[in-house]
C-alpha cells in the first residue's frame, strides 16, 4: 500500500510571513503535482514535476523535490491573505501513472 | 472556452433514491477521472474513463455505482439507493490522452438525507 501523507494539517500565519507545507510518499512516485483548492471549487493545479531534485519556482511559491522522489515541500514568502486555501500534493505511481493519489491536504489561512 | 463542466452543483436525495451527477469534459479532452472527497480528506480516485471505455474502477465501491462515458454527451457518475455515507463532494476531471495534466471541475456537491 503506498501512503502519502502532507504535514502539517493546517497552518495560521499572518500577512507577510512565510510558510512550509510537506508531503512524503512511502513509495517513489513517478510525478509529482500540487494543487491549490478553495472552498467550493475543484482543485486548481500549480505545478508539475517529474524530475527528482527539481526546484521549481512560481512567484512567490517555491516547489522543491527531493533526490529520491519520494519528498516535496511547498515554500510562501511573504504570504498573503490570497494563499489562503487547501494545498493538495498528488503523486502517480510507476505501477499505474494515469492514475493520481492525494495526500489530505494542508489547510492554509493567512490573516490579515 | 469552458473548463471542465460539472452538474448540478449541489444534489440533495433522501435515502433509497439515486443520484446522477454529469460531466462534460474539456474541449478536446477524451479521457475523464471521477474522485470522491470527503469533508478533511483528500480526493479518492474512482474511475478513469476513455470513450465508451472504463479503463480503471478500481476505486468505484462494488455495488451500487456506475460510470459510462458514451460516445456522445456527458460522462455520468450513477449512485442507485443512495446512504448518508454517500454525502460527499464528487469531482470530475479530464485530460488529453496520455497528459498527466488533469483539470478538474467545480464538483458536485452530494447531500443524502
């Protein structure tokens, strides 16, 4: 069984501080994909990666990827009340790669 | 230049009844995904579907659903005689055939009396 787990569950900060969610695959995966999920809508996807100590940066959203692809964390400078939501990392395995799996999810809410 | 169209929205149903929730997939896009998602919980995988062709339902629980994707029109996610543990959030999702890239729908938002 493969598990993916994010930590931690939810997160509060304020404006203009920065922020660090983790996900963690028991399993190498074979691509890796985080979302960003606001009440009442589907998740949104923010990037994709495939290569294992990949470093991918989005504005003020860093991905980073570990060497054994099996970890990643999402990095906020500076949040804004506009990250507020639910970060959702989701892996393909090599046995079935069509198919995503979903960690649960950190919920992040930045205060203004 | 619509995304991923899910309906309805929101679906209310009293137990013993069923429950239909559609999706029209992006244009272009023949491949659909259905995931379930409960409330503080990650979305589940269902099933994955090509054109008339259910590829993986490995997630579908063993009775009381179904999925298609004809030819023609939306695909459809089918819950007959519906429980309150069916009470959930039900994504869609599509892609381009062999495109890791799902886009996702706004859900359907399943409440069973």
């Amino acid at each position: 069984t493969q598990l993916l787990e994010q930590s931690p569950q939810f997160l509060s900060i304020q404006e203009g501080e920065n922020l660090t969610v983790y996900c963690n695959s028991s399993s190498v995966f074979s691509s890796l994909q985080w979302y960003r999920q606001e009440p009442g809508e589907g998740p949104v996807l923010l990037v994709t990666v495939v290569t294992g100590g990949e470093v991918k940066k989005l504005k003020r959203l860093t991905f980073q990827f570990g060497d054994a692809r099996k970890d990643s964390s999402l990095h906020i400078t500076a949040a804004q009340p506009g990250d507020t939501g639910l970060y959702l990392c989701a892996v393909s395995y090599p046995s079935n790669d069509y198919k995503l799996s979903f960690g649960a999810g950190t919920t992040v809410t930045v205060r203004a | 230049n619509a995304g991923v169209m899910q309906n309805p929205r929101h679906l209310v149903r009293r137990r013993g009844q069923e429950a239909r929730l559609r999706c029209s997939p992006m244009k272009g896009h023949s491949h659909v995904y259905w995931y379930r998602q409960l409330p503080e919980e990650g979305l589940k995988f269902m099933v994955y579907l090509q054109k008339e062709n259910i590829i993986d339902e490995s997630g579908m629980p063993k009775e009381r659903f179904s999925a298609e994707f004809p030819k023609e029109g939306p695909s459809i996610l089918r819950i007959q005689q519906v429980v309150r543990g069916d009470s959930a959030a039900y994504f869609c999702a599509s892609s381009l055939p062999g495109a890791k890239v799902l886009t996702f729908g706004a859900g359907s938002r399943l409440t069973v009396l």
